[in-house]
C-alpha cells in the first residue's frame, strides 16, 4: 500500500495499530470459510472508535481503497476476505457493552462476541437469546451484517428481529443512527421504527455494503432456567412438519427445533453422539430435536405436556431420548462449528430458508444432485423464526483434487438455482445465491443503483456481493 496512505491511517491510530507487515497480514487472508481463495490485503488497521472509523474511510475514499470490514472472521461465504492489496478495518478494538436495564436493551460495540455478551449478562439474570454456532467467536455486530440465526431462533426469530438501532459508518465517513437513539436525548435504546422509514433494516444483513456497523442496540430478556429437553419421532416429513406448526399455533415455546432425516442423523451422531452421550437407538424416518424454555416452571409443564399430545395427534410418537436436544443446546455456543470440522474435508456451505410445510423440499432437491454430481454432502439446519426453517446443505470435496472440487462448486450452484425454484430465500445474498438465478436480476438492479448512490467511489466489502460491485464491473 502507498506508504503517504500508510502514514495517514497511522496518524489516525498509532503505529501500534497499523501492519504492513507480511505475516500480519497472511492472517486476513482468508476467515472460516473452507473453500474461497485467500488474498494478501495491503494493510491492516485497528480503530479504536467509531471516529477513527469515519476518519479511515474519508482517506479510503480520498484514495479510492477498496476495504473490509472484519470482527470475528468467523463468517463461512467469504464476504470478509479483502482484495489484494487493499485495507482491512478490524474492529476487535471497539468493545464496549452498556445494558439499559430498565429498558430491556443493550448496546456493544462491533467487536463484542456472543460468549462474551452471554457472560456480561448473565451477572444480570440476563440474555440475548439467539446464540449462532460460532458464539465464541462471532461478534454480535458480524452477526447482524448477515441477519443470522442459530439456538433461540425457533422462539426469537433471526438476530434482526432484535435489533433496536445501530451506530453505522457510511462509506463517506459520515456517521448516523437508526432507531430511538438518533434522538441524542432519549435514555437509551427503545424503539427501532422511529423517525420514519426503517433505515436500520438497510444494514441488517448487508454483509457491509453500505457501511460499517460500529454499535447494535438489541432487545434483552430475562434468562432462562427451566428446561425441557426430548425427541419426536415421525414416519413422514410432512407429520413431523405439522407437528412444528401445531407446536407454534399453540404457542408452545421452544428454544430448539431440529428436525433430522435417518440418515443425516445418523452421519451427525458419528461425529458427536458418543461425546454428547447419546444411546444406541433405532431412529425413525424422520426425528425431531426439540427444548422448550421458559422462565417460569409451572408454564413448561404445560408446554412439555402439550407437546407431547400434538405429537401423538400429528401420527407421531415420543422418543424420549433426551440427551440429544440436551447437549446441542448446553453446546450451543460451538455446536455447529465443531460438527461441521470434525472431519477432515473441506466443504462449501449453502444456507437458505424454507416454509416450515416445505422442509421436505430441500431433501427431495438435494440428494439427486449429490447422486448427479457425484459428490458427498449433507444438510442440517433449524426452525428460525414464525414460519421459517434455516437449512444449510454442505458439499465436501478434497482440496487437493482440482476435479473433486470443480464438482462441488458446479453442484453447489446448481442447488442454489433449483432450491430457488422451490420457493427458497436466500440466507444472505452469497455469491452463489446471485450468480445465474435470473427472478433476481431486478432486486440485484435494485441494490446496486442504492449503492452507487451511497458508496459513488465503490470501496466498500468488495467480496461481499460481487455482481453489485457498481460501475465497470
């Protein structure tokens, strides 16, 4: 990088704050996802405030740097690996957390994680319910930039339903805020629908297109104690999709809720099961994983009950192994990511959301493709909010078999075009989700006259959406 830009950013943070140096910047190269190629960026810088955010950006634009954003690095869709030679902003440094108990919120800073939160707020008999595989190391503003969901969702909803307001970086350097907030006299945060148009729903899952989320204020409940923890079991899809509904319609309130085809259940517990102390056991065709949360004991009495009465009406029947919805939520923090890396194979990950009547779907889509392709795979996922089921299909190939790979991101992306077909939305607009899926040319226009508009210099998360790029792509 131009060593007059290197000085500029330098002023800004301090030289402690700022590598050129090679190995520094190997490690963000690249984050968790498997299978995207590295680069090498120019520059790293460490901001430790939303004003050094906004004073980097200005010199980006002068410049015409193209930058990515980066907390965590936990992400698996490549949005933060940088383009060579340009400038990353970590922002670990921006770790503050004020809780506004009164109000029910809190807001932290973009290098918060959700382990981190979980145990600020469990001091106060508090949590944020939502809690994606990778807690431990996601941030809670990563999460937001890509509307995540994960352990909570069934009952919570994906991360955006919780978000009140956010302090945000426009590509310009200028700084705004959504939500009750903007007004600099309110008490704290309390309102996200304030002020007119729902501006904070921009950033929501823009993988930082449109600026750099430096602060999210989120909605706070009182935690949890009481549990219940067991498995359904079901001869078709569809009996186990009712009993979710019925579930839902009778407002029982589950946490958890995972349904599991035989034979991925059976591939799950092979890497886990043993660990988590499951039994040997005969599954059924289809099984469901569920915890049901409440506050109060007598009201999960009453859920657990009804449960299991809409599951015998549905043409099920009760497990009662309970050791596996147990240990996925006690480990819920790193569920996903350990399952997912226990293996030796590297693999391309596509997370999408179905209705919870068409869960069957995405199976009935992607076991012939595997055979088509002639790759192996599997799917997990998870209810994720009032009609939504999260699915993330992953495809494992050899890295070092240039074949073996060609045909996984071939299979891949043609997952994407036929899961759209079924009536599928896309989890975040991954490169795959975008890339040959024509019904989406017109919200793609869309999006990227709005950043032309908002970002005219196009520096912004380059590796994000690359068919948004802007002008002379």
């Amino acid at each position: 990088m131009d060593n007059i830009v290197v000085q500029k950013l330098t002023a800004i943070v301090g030289e402690e704050f700022i590598s050129t140096r090679k190995d520094v910047l190997l490690t963000y190269s690249t984050s968790a996802s498997t299978s995207y190629d590295p680069a090498i960026p120019g520059a790293v810088v460490k901001p430790a405030d939303t004003q050094q955010v906004s004073e980097i950006l200005k010199i980006a634009n002068e410049h015409k740097i193209l930058v990515t954003p980066r907390s965590g690095g936990s992400s698996l869709q490549g949005e933060v690996i940088p383009k060579k030679d340009s400038l990353v902003i970590d922002l670990l440094r921006l770790s503050e957390i004020e809780v506004y108990q009164d109000l029910r919120s809190v807001t932290v800073g973009s290098g918060i994680n959700f382990g981190k939160l979980d145990k600020y707020l469990n001091q106060y008999d508090l949590w944020l319910p939502v809690y994606p595989g990778s807690s431990l190391s996601a941030t809670v503003v990563g999460n937001v930039a890509v509307n995540g969901s994960g352990f909570g969702s069934p009952k919570y909803g994906c991360i955006g339903e919780l978000v009140l307001g956010l302090e945000v970086v426009l590509p310009n350097g200028e700084i705004i805020q959504t939500g009750s907030e903007a007004n600099p006299n309110a008490p704290g945060p309390f309102l996200r629908y304030a002020f007119g148009p729902d501006l904070t729903g921009l950033f929501i899952g823009s993988l930082g297109i449109f600026g750099i989320i430096t602060k999210v204020s989120l909605k706070i409940f009182k935690r949890m104690h009481h549990f219940d923890y067991n498995t359904y079991g079901f001869e078709t899809p569809q009996e186990a999709e009712k009993f979710i509904l019925q579930c839902k319609e009778n407002e029982i309130s589950a946490t958890w809720i995972s349904i599991y085809e035989g034979r991925i259940l059976d591939f799950f517990l092979e890497m886990v099961g043993e660990e988590y102390g499951v039994p040997q056991h005969d599954w059924p065709t289809i099984t469901v994983s569920m915890v049901i949360g409440r506050v109060r004991e007598d009201q999960l009495a009453s859920d657990s009950k009804a449960a299991k009465e809409i599951c015998e009406q549905t043409g099920g029947h009760v497990i009662g192994i309970v050791e596996l919805p147990r240990e996925e939520w006690n480990d819920r923090m790193r569920e996903f990511v350990r399952s997912s890396y226990i293996h030796g194979w590297h693999w391309r990950i596509l997370y999408h959301h179905q209705t919870l009547s068409q869960w069957h779907r995405t199976l009935e889509e992607m076991w012939p493709i595997f055979d088509e392709f002639g790759v192996l795979g599997h799917t997990a996922g998870f209810q994720s909010g009032h009609s939504s089921y999260n699915y993330y299909p992953q495809i494992y190939y050899d890295p070092q078999d240039e074949e073996d790979e060609g045909k996984a991101k071939a299979a891949h992306k043609e997952l994407a075009k036929r899961l759209f077909k079924t009536g599928a939305v896309p989890f975040k607009l991954a490169p795959y989700w975008v890339d040959g899926i024509t019904e989406m040319e017109p919200y793609l226009e869309f999006l990227k006259s709005f950043r032309r508009a908002i970002d005219p210099n196009n520096i912004m998360s380059p590796s994000a959406i690359p068919r948004i790029e802007g002008e002379g792509e």
